[in-house]
C-alpha cells in the first residue's frame, strides 16, 4: 500500500495511546473499589464524568494545533512551526488558569446536572476540587499532543500517555492505602500523573526541536490570530455537536429504562474500542494530510485519502466480522449480568454496523483537521445531527430502542458520506 510506511508511523503509537488512556480511569476505579464501599467507586465514576463532559469541550486545542502544524511542517516553515505552537500555548494556559479559577462554580453547574446523591456528590467534590489543578496540564498537554502529530511525531504523545498512567499506578496504592488518604489521595496521584505527562512532553520538544526567533507581535499578528481562531471556533462547534448526541444517546437509553440504559453502555463499549483504531487512523489523516497540503501536492493528498480509506474499510470489516461472530462472548466478558447481556444480544446487530457506518467519517475527520478545512467538517457534523434527532424522533414511538440505533448508525453514515462530497468538490483548492 503506497504511503503504508507513513501512516503506520503515525497510527501505531496513536492507537498505543489510546489504549492506554482508560487506563487512568480503571486504575482510580479499581483502587476506590478496594476502599471498601462503593461510594467510593460511584464518586470517582461522577468524577471522571465531570471532566470528561469538561475537558472534551476543549479538544480543539489539539485538533486545531495539529492541523497547522503539520501544514506549515509540510511546507518547510519553521517560523509558522513555532507561531503556531506559541499561540496555543497561549490560548490553553489562559483555558487552563480560567478553569482552575472557576472550579466551584464549575463543579457546582456539573453536579447540579449530573443530580448524584449527597454522599456520592460529597466525595465528587473533593476528588474535582483537587483534580482541577491539573487543567493546565491537561490544555498545555493537549496543545503539545498536536503539536507532535503535526510534526509527524506521535511516539512523543505515547510516551506522555504511558508515563501519566504509569504514575498514577504507582502514586495511587501508596497514597490511599500507605499513608491514609482516602479519595483525595487518588486525585493527587492522577494530578500528578497529568503534571508528569505534561513535563515529560515539555523535556521532548526542548530536547529534540529548535525554535526560530520570534517577537510578541508575530504571535497576535492579527490576520494569522483570525485563521487560528476561526479553525478552533468550527472545531469547537463540532465538538459541542459531538456531545450533544452522546448525551442525547444516553438520555434516550436511560428514559426507556435501567435495562435498556445498561445494555446500550454495554454495547457503546464495543464502539469504543473500533475507536481506539480507527483514531489512529485518523490521527495520521491529520499528520500526513497537513503535510501534503502544505507542500501542494494534490496527487500525493488524494492518494494519501485513497489509502486512507482501503485501510479504514479493512479495519471496519475487522471489527464488524469480530462482532457478528464473538460478539455474545466479548458482552459476556463485559458484564456479570446475563440480564443485561441478553438485551444488548437483541440490538447487536445495530453495533455490529457501526464500524462499516463510521470509519469515513473517522478517515475524513483526520484529514479535514489536517487541511484545516474545519467549516466543512463542522457543516457535515451539523447535518449528521439534525437527521439523527430527526430520525429518532420520527421512529422512536414505533422502533423504541431500535430507532435510537438506526438514528445513531446514519449519523456517523452521513457524516462519511458528506465529508466524502466535500473533499471531492475542494481537494487541493484554496482558500
């Protein structure tokens, strides 16, 4: 496969990584379940929610970094290399500080909308209140991730993964069972771990990269700040998108019961871990695709997407094939309860499609991020979303659960499909 080399450079280390980023939930899981009441296991699940409805908002701060990285990489421009990380720096410190600064307020509004009991809320409170601090770790961390991708470096971004979550492994056990600290010894050890993780990707980009000289008024050049600004802003947008049918997803399960609720988190799990792939795939969309862009190689780009896609398809036949045969195995394995097993064994066919429905729009994601044509991206998101509610609430009374799964099957099918149209319409024109 031409350009094989490459996107395995890029895609190996970036699904490692993903692999190893649930790590840090299961281990501060895992410790709080040997605290001895599940309290304990029921506060940290709250609180990873919390951040994780937080941080994901923010995850244009890699996404938009990595796409003008890798750009101004592929077209030799060392001094745009280093403008374009300064003003991510800047933009995630001051995300970072604004967010550390307004944690009560914060964590008020996400327990307020999450509703735990009081005891649960309690121990939340104190896990997020310690846990903030690493906001400028987690910002700065995502603005380096991108950066490094952009540079077609996604060892770097492994290394901080695997080095925040082997801290927390070792920090966690000794804090909360050594020297006594209950809950809060599990945040420090995951603040520790983000700190860690972050420093580490600091000493690689000082160790291996050199810097162009610069002055302030380079970093807010305004024109250059209005692209920054506008690729982060669609992004951003696509994100809040992105959510909203994630938590509709949820809600829509929960209101039809415990039963249904548990069984599709059950089988999203499945989606999950095609994801772990398939970002990886992306992720070198992204690398690889900026870089073309920025040489003007439009042969080169198109057969970068063509590969792309051969790649996406046979890891989608992959999983999908995995699904339909192990599938009842792999739920078992997921869950003790053979209740909740035998309702997601009723909409496992619905999962089994996800992969072949998604990986265009995983392929394509990638590479819009890498051409920064995010407009297109954030257009194709919107109308992915609008015909999943409106396919929802079409059928819902008639398919139930059923038509909650169709809706979310063609939502991730027509992302694909209208990213697909877009690229064929814009590949290699400017702006």
């Amino acid at each position: 496969m031409r350009h094989g080399r490459e996107i395995a450079a890029i895609a190996i280390p970036a699904i490692v990584s993903n692999i190893t980023t649930p790590v840090l939930g299961l281990v501060d899981i895992a410790v709080a379940g040997r605290i001895g009441e599940a309290v304990f296991i029921a506060a940290i699940a709250v609180g990873g929610t919390m951040f994780n409805l937080l941080y994901w908002m923010f995850n244009f701060l890699r996404m938009g970094t990595g796409g003008l990285t890798a750009q101004a990489f592929g077209a030799s421009d060392r001094r745009r290399i280093t403008l374009t990380l300064l003003r991510s720096v800047v933009l995630a410190a001051g995300a970072g500080a604004v967010l550390m600064l307004a944690g009560r307020f914060i964590a008020d509004v996400l327990l307020e909308f999450l509703k735990p009991d009081s005891a649960v809320g309690a121990l939340a409170r104190i896990y997020f209140d310690v846990c903030i601090f690493g906001a400028p770790a987690v910002m700065l961390g995502y603005v380096l991730s991108g950066w490094f991708i952009g540079m077609q470096n996604s060892r770097a971004p492994m290394w901080m993964a695997v080095l925040t979550n082997v801290v927390n492994i070792l920090l966690s056990p000794l804090l909360v069972f050594r020297f006594g600290m209950g809950i809060e010894g599990i945040a420090v050890a995951t603040l520790a771990g983000q700190w860690s993780g972050l420093l580490l990707g600091v000493f690689i980009m000082l160790k291996r990269y050199t810097f162009v000289k610069f002055n302030w008024r380079e970093v807010f050049d305004t024109e250059a700040l209005v692209r920054f600004f506008r690729v982060n802003t669609d992004i951003f947008l696509r994100t809040v998108c992105l959510v909203g049918v994630t938590l509709w997803f949820t809600h829509a399960g929960a209101i039809q019961g415990t039963g249904i609720l548990a069984a599709n988190a059950l089988l999203l799990q499945l989606f999950m871990l095609t994801s772990f792939f398939m970002d990886g795939i992306a992720f070198a969309g992204e690398a690889l695709g900026g870089k073309y862009s920025g040489r003007g190689d439009v042969d080169g780009l198109q057969t970068l997407v063509a590969s792309l896609l051969r790649l996406g398809l046979l890891c989608a036949l992959t999983f999908s094939l995995v699904f339909a045969i192990g599938g009842k195995g792999i739920l078992s394995l997921l869950a003790d309860s053979r209740d909740v097993v035998d309702v997601a064994l009723e909409y496992l066919p619905w999962a089994v499609a996800v992969p072949l429905c998604g990986f265009m729009a995983f392929v394509f994601d990638g590479v819009f991020i890498g051409l920064t044509r995010t407009r297109a991206m954030l257009t194709a998101m919107i109308a992915a979303s609008l015909v999943f509610f409106a396919v929802f609430f079409s059928l819902t009374a008639v398919l139930k659960n059923n038509a909650l799964w169709l809706a979310f099957d063609i939502y991730l099918l027509l992302r694909g499909i209208v990213e697909y149209v877009f690229f064929r319409m814009k590949c290699g024109t400017k702006r």
